[in-house]
C-alpha cells in the first residue's frame, strides 16, 4: 500500500479497481475485507449510507472505510490476482494558497551572452538552429556585417526600387537576435540559432513601411524555400473589438499546413501601467504566434501588447527590453526594445525546436507553448510564459 | 487604385489560372499571385472590390493596410 508520510489523510481508503470488474470487485472487497460497498449508480440513498464506501464507476475506483482489523485483506488482495489493484489512504486536501515570488532582481553578467539568451536558456542548449532556415521579414539585414561572415544567407527585396541592404537597421537587428553569433568579434554572444540558415526577406522599406502585399509575398517566398520558422517584427495597430484579417489568418493557417510556423510581434502600444492596447495586426490573427516583451527581472514591457478582445490573444513572452544585437552601422551592434525584439528570440528558439525535435507547423507551437516557463503575470500579457530552448 | 488582397478558396487552388482570370476580368490589376497562401495581391480601382468578391471561387477580399517597423525605437 502507497501510504503518504507527511501528508494528512483521512482514515479512509481509495482502492483501485481492475476496469470494466465493479461486480466482481463488489464481490472481492467483501470477501477479502468484508467491506461492503455501494455504487454511484444505487439509487437508493440508504443502501449507500448503510454500506461502508462507494465505487466511483467511471473512474474505477472504490472508496471505503477500512477497520484497521480489514486493511491487511485489503493489501493481500493488492498481491493477490483479481480487481483490486492498489489501495492508498485519501488524503486530505486544501485550496491551493498563493504566495508571492520574489522578481530575480540579481543583474545579470552580459560578458558571455545576452541577458536574453540566458533568459531562454539557448547558452545552455546544445541545438544550434543547423539545417533550419529561419525567415525574417523585415527591413532588410546588412548582407555585409562582419558578425555574419562565413554564415549562409539567402535574400530577396519584396520593395519596389530597394535592394534588400537594410538602411534602416531594424531588420539587422532581429535577424542578429534570431541567427546571429554566439562569439562576435567583440562584445556578447547574441543569436539563439547561430547555425540556422538565414532567409533575410526586405517587406519594409529603408523608411521602416510596408503594405500587407509585400509581408504575404514574403511569407510566401519563406514557404518555397522550406523556412520552419517566420519571424515579423512588424505590425499596425488596431483598436479593441477590431476583428482580425481572415486573409492573414487563412495563409498563416496554410504555411502552418505546409510547415511553416509565423511569430510576429504583439506591439508596442500599450503604455503599462495605464493603457493596455490590443494586439496589432496580424499578429492578432489566431494562427499567427503572438509574442509579447518582457524585462531583464521577468516583468512585462510598459509598451507591451495585451489580450484584450475574444481573438488576439498573446501567446508566449520573451525578451524584449534592452537587447543587445547587430546594426547596420557602426559600431555594428546595437541596444534597442520592443515586442519586435522579443519576437526574434521567439523565433530562434523555434529553431532550435525544429532541429531538436524535427518539429515543424502546429507541432512547433506546442512545443513552444508546452516548454515555456510559466510566469507569475496575467494570461492575458504573458499567454503560456517565456519560452525556453529545448 | 486600390491595393487589394484576396484569398481563394481551398477546393479552386487546383484551378488558381482560371481564378485569376475571372479576377482580371472583374477590373483587377495583378501584382502577385502567391500559390502556396492561395493569394492574389494587386490593385482595383476605388469602389471595384464587389466585383472582386463575387467573382466565383474568392473567399474573401481585404484593402491591404500600411504595415510598419514598430516603435518605440532605441533604449
């Protein structure tokens, strides 16, 4: 018999029954223990309060008051063939209290690796993103960064009259934290998944625009060439009760189909503690991955979208504060913030998913979601938590 | 003009040229057609995306809206 040391328990006894064997169980419990039991199926309600416990027929389990003269029938019949399979003491059981946890206020030693990458444990992951191709729709990346030398990179412009060079910088910065190195030069190891293959695609203009045509060409283009993962740091706002775009929603849907998983950043809007802005389009779209920002002490980013309406929920956080990566310009790297900059991270842990797993579409979500380390905030801020390398 | 986006449905994606071309025909000018989305992306002029939706076979038809980098920028 499992009896529990510590915990208080109640002096009854909860038997587990062969399944589809009430009768013969009925029959057994008597006979071994004397015990006579009635079933959640008697109605009448003397027979249940003359017996001296209950089967529970759905979950094939009896529980009964046991003499200390008829636990050791009870326990030989646990050795013995027949129905009764295990016997435990029940225990008592309260309301789970809530307690506060402490925010991991201890600064974090940047010399080796981001704070971000330590946050999603990737410095501790021996997968490195090798074999995937990762996409990163964006402003373009800077094709010759010396951080990047030596790394595959495939790119294509989807802005008319620019080449897919990033003079804005933004795009190098998310394809630095998504891909890039784990020993730079100089400064900190940045990139979650510094062996994937690096699809760099321009649907933002030098000027940081775009239209909805060049973000589906670019996800259409990441689809051909077989990319797992899509990561768009890009966005438009909306405002509460406005409904998602089924056209967005029906292609993430599709490359989902064909084994491409789209992370796209929540946005920026919010202005916490006051004002909670709802998730921008498309990442409000139910099949497109939400990421919201959090800190270097686990909290939530001021600007930081939330779950405001039905759809458009936020489904996973990471970090998005003070993030080191590339630039397009000297020095080469970078601190900036933002849900766009929690989104790379989201996307490079997915994969190294990919490759740990061979996870791909919906099944790299779950992973994502399963995996993530809960966080004690909102649902509706943080959905499933802040995601960890596997 | 305005810039449009339309979505096909599953059971035409076999048929996306004969879609197209009824599209063409109801007044769009066609940027891209996205095979594996499903998708056809272009222009109609103001007032022209009725035509579009009910040409048979589209799902839905959406104006494309302005997608930006997103602020705030730097630390």
């Amino acid at each position: 018999m499992s009896q529990p040391t510590s915990t208080e328990t109640t002096g009854r006894y909860l038997v587990l029954l062969e399944s589809g064997s009430t009768a013969a169980s009925v029959r057994e419990l008597d006979h071994v223990a004397g015990i006579q039991v009635a079933s959640t199926t008697d109605t009448v309600a003397e027979q249940i309060a003359s017996s001296d416990g209950l089967i529970f027929h759905e979950l094939g389990i009896a529980l009964v008051d046991a003499t200390p003269d008829q636990l050791p029938g009870l326990n030989r019949a646990v050795d013995e063939p027949g129905p009764v399979l295990a016997v435990e003491a029940e225990r008592v059981v309260h309301a789970i209290t809530a307690t506060d946890q402490d925010a991991d206020v201890t600064a974090v030693d940047e010399s080796a690796f981001t704070w971000g990458l330590q946050a999603v444990r990737a410095n501790l992951s021996t997968a490195t993103g090798k074999g995937i191709r990762v996409a990163v729709l964006d402003t373009g990346f800077t094709v010759a960064h010396a951080d990047f030398v030596g790394r595959t990179v495939t790119t294509s412009s989807f802005i008319p009259g620019e080449a897919v060079d990033d003079a804005h910088g933004h795009g190098t910065h998310c394809v630095g934290v998504s891909c890039g190195p784990r020993k730079p030069a100089s400064g900190p190891g940045y990139g979650v998944a510094y062996e994937a293959e690096i699809f760099a695609g321009k649907v933002l203009s030098n000027a940081g625009s775009g239209s909805d045509g060049g973000i589906l060409a670019g996800i259409e283009w990441a689809i051909a060439n077989g990319c797992a993962v899509i990561s768009m740091s890009l966005g438009a706002a909306t405002r509460p009760g406005t409904a998602y775009s089924a056209i967005f929603e029906q292609a993430a849907s599709r490359a989902l189909a064909k084994g491409t998983l789209i992370i796209a950043a929540a946005g920026n809007e919010s202005r916490r503690p006051g004002s909670v802005n709802p998730v921008g389009h498309p990442a409000n779209c139910p099949s497109i991955m939400a990421v919201g920002a959090t800190d270097v002490q686990g909290a939530l980013g001021f600007f930081s979208c939330g779950t405001v309406d039905a759809v458009g929920a936020v489904d996973v956080v990471a970090p998005g504060v003070d993030v080191y990566s590339s630039w397009n310009a000297a020095p080469g790297t970078k601190r900036l913030q933002g849900t766009s900059m929690a989104t790379p991270h989201v996307a490079g842990v997915a994969a190294l998913m990919a490759e740990r797993y061979g996870a791909r579409g919906f099944e790299l979500w779950a992973r994502l979601a399963q995996t993530a380390r809960r966080l004690p905030l909102p649902s509706t801020d943080v959905g499933a938590g802040l995601v960890q390398a596997p | 003009m305005e810039k449009v986006v339309v979505s096909i449905a599953d059971d035409r994606l076999d048929r996306l040229p004969e879609v197209v071309a009824a599209l063409r025909a109801a007044g769009l000018v066609v940027d891209d057609v996205l095979e594996a989305l499903g998708l056809v992306t272009g222009a109609v002029r103001a007032g022209g995306l009725a035509a579009l939706a009910a040409v048979d076979g589209v799902l839905d038809v959406e104006r494309q809206r302005g997608v930006r980098v997103l602020p705030p920028e730097g630390p």
